[in-house]
C-alpha cells in the first residue's frame, strides 16, 4: 500500500466532484424536508388530540351542566322560562278570577233575598192600603 503525506495527491474527474456537491445537497435537502413534515404530523396529532380529550370532557360534562349551554339550548330555555312564568300567572288569575265569581254569586243571592224581602214587604204594605183606601173613598 502507498504511504499518504502531504505531497500525496487524488485526482478527481470534475463531473465527480460536482456530482458529489450535489449529491450532498440533494441528500441534506431530503433530509430537512423529512424532518419539517414529521415535525408537522406530530404537532397536528398533538393538537388533534388535545381536541379530542376536550370534546370528551365537553360531552361528558355538558349534560350534567357543568360546561354551561349552547346558544340555541340558551335560547330555547329562555322561551320555556317564559311560557311557564306565563302558565304561573294564567293559573293565579283563574284562582282570583274563581273568588271574584263566588263573591258575585254571593251577593247576586243577597241581591235577589233583598229583593224578594222588598216584593214582600211591598204587596204587604199594598195590602194594608187597600181596606184604608176603602174607608176614605
């Protein structure tokens, strides 16, 4: 074997030397191309799985009413509230409107007594004036 010193030279085409040159640019480009899209696929599996565990909290919790509601659920709440605020006052005013037509009832008896008593007493009162009026004619 040859022994290698300072004066030792190598000869290269330079077509080789190029290809070589851009061999390596090709391989270090490949390489951090790979590198760039791992990268991405990771932090998208990460954020898909963050996603994931959130929504799985989020139906878990949301029915039992610890995430709040949705806005339609907000908004269809609101109306039921409503209506039922409604149904309350509705049923109160039966309840008075029930007293009133008892009162009514009450006084149209004393109403009709009364004037039952003074159709009474009225024929009686015309009943006595009919022998005075006799006895002055």
């Amino acid at each position: 074997m040859a022994e290698i010193s300072e004066d030792t030279t190598v000869e290269i085409p330079l077509r080789n030397l190029i290809a070589l040159g851009a061999g390596l640019v090709m391989a270090t480009t490949a390489y951090i191309t790979l590198d760039t899209r791992i990268t991405t696929v990771e932090h998208d599996i990460d954020i898909q799985s963050i996603t994931v565990r959130e929504n799985a909290k989020f139906v878990r919790e949301w029915p039992l009413g610890l995430r709040g509601a949705l806005p339609d659920d907000l908004i269809q709440n609101a109306k039921i509230m409503a209506l039922e605020s409604q149904q309350e006052e509705i049923l109160s005013l039966r309840q008075q409107l029930n007293a009133i037509e008892i009162k009514l009832g009450r006084l149209d008896g004393t109403t009709e007594t009364q004037e039952d008593k003074i159709e009474t007493l009225f024929e009686l009162w015309n009943k006595q004036q009919q022998p005075t009026r006799s006895r002055y004619e």
